[in-house]
C-alpha cells in the first residue's frame, strides 16, 4: 500500500515548452502533496505545498507563475513547468500525504527533466 | 526557517564494518526525523524515522538516536553491506507527513 506514481519517469523538451509532471497517490487519497526539486548531486528543496481544492503554497524564491501546480483531485497533483530552459533541467520528485493516517509522506519515483 | 547540516558529505567503509552519519537541526519545533536512502536515479525510499518523544529507534541493522536539548540525530548502520552503498539523507519536520528540510546527503560507499 501507500504508492505514489509519477509520470512521466523522465523526459525530454526544447526550450520555450512547457512539461507536465502528474504525481499520483494509487491506493489511498492525499489532501496534501510537496514538490521537490533536485540538482544533481544535491539535497531535495521544496519547491511548493499543494492542497487539494486550493491554490498551492510556494517556497521564497520558486515563481508560481512558471512551476504551475494544480491539486484537482485527492489522487493526482501536477506539476507544470511553463517556458522551460535548460537550467530547469532536474530531478522533480512528489511526495503525498495520507488523507486519514498519521504517517510520512510517500515519494513518488522522481521525473528527470532535461531541457536542450 | 529550519536548516538541516549532514556530516560527512561521503564515507568510505569496509563491508561489516559500522557507518554512522550525523545530522543538526536548527529549528527547535521539529518533532519528526526521517532518514532516507536514495539510489541513483530514483526517489528517497524512508529507511528509518524517529520521533522528539523516543530517543533512539532500531530496525535491524539500522539504528537512529535523537538529542532534542543539542538539537542533533544520528543514523547508525552495522554490518555493512554493498548494497548499503547509496546517499542518504536527513530530514526534518514538524510531524509526520508536513514538508521536509533535507540535510546536504552523505554518499555512502561500502567496499567488499
């Protein structure tokens, strides 16, 4: 139990596009998911905390209006990186809160982006 | 807000032998403590995690002591393994399942 997925596992777009990374909570509901970014070999930063039926909380220094979080279920948070550029390319891993359980937050796979 | 120092950044250590790796937190309101293992090119898997009301937690050969009042946790792995080869991280939280404070991640290499 207790499975978050995200998708895609990796991927690859030019510049100026916009990517969407869908983390999933498979076998319970989430009211609350995070948004992790990780440079390669570093530590994970929380990008936003994003609530399901409300707008999402950023972190000082991520802009809202280029990582675009949408929580519109209890099952599925998507990220969206609007305009990327090569220096978001990164590792973006979700994590989900259990709705009724008070246990850790499960992590997703993490969603490699590479931006050429 | 909370910051989160890890020492050491890497570890070199022979198969069997102990691996200890410490963590600070700054913030005297957390109450949660997870360690996560990260493989290359995956997610951080929870290997272990303690809570400000416990001490110290053992889960086989993985162990984990908390100072509130020095505001500092360490994690301890025995017998090492190969497989154990892989970073770790700490972490910090209010509680369980609210938003994490990462340490720096310590590289963990167990020679056969």
């Amino acid at each position: 139990g207790a499975v978050v997925s995200q998708h895609p596992s990796w991927v690859i777009c030019k510049s100026g596009t916009s990517v969407k990374i869908e983390c999933r909570s498979l076998d319970f509901q989430a009211t609350t998911m995070f948004w992790y970014r990780q440079f390669p070999k570093q530590s994970l930063m929380l990008m936003a905390t994003s609530n399901e039926g409300s707008k999402a909380t950023y972190e000082q220094g991520v802009e809202k209006d280029k990582f675009l979080i949408n929580h519109a279920s209890l099952t599925l948070s998507t990220l969206t990186v609007t305009s990327a550029h090569p220096e978001d390319s990164s590792f973006y891993i979700c994590s989900a809160r259990h709705r009724v359980k008070n246990t850790e937050a499960f992590f997703g796979q993490g969603t490699r982006l590479t931006v050429v | 807000g909370e910051n989160v120092e890890q020492h050491p950044s890497t570890l070199s250590v022979q198969e069997g032998d102990s691996a200890v790796i410490k963590c600070t937190y700054s913030d005297s309101a957390s109450n949660y403590f997870p360690w996560y293992k990260q493989e290359l090119g995956k997610g951080p898997q929870l290997i272990i995690d303690i809570r400000s009301n416990v001490g110290e937690k053992k889960d086989q050969r993985i162990a984990v002591t908390l100072n509130k009042t020095a505001k500092h946790f360490s994690l301890h792995i025995t017998e090492t393994q190969p497989e154990d080869s892989a970073v770790y991280f700490c972490a910090a939280s209010m509680a369980a399942g609210n938003k994490l404070t990462f340490g720096g991640g310590t590289r963990v290499l167990v020679k056969p």
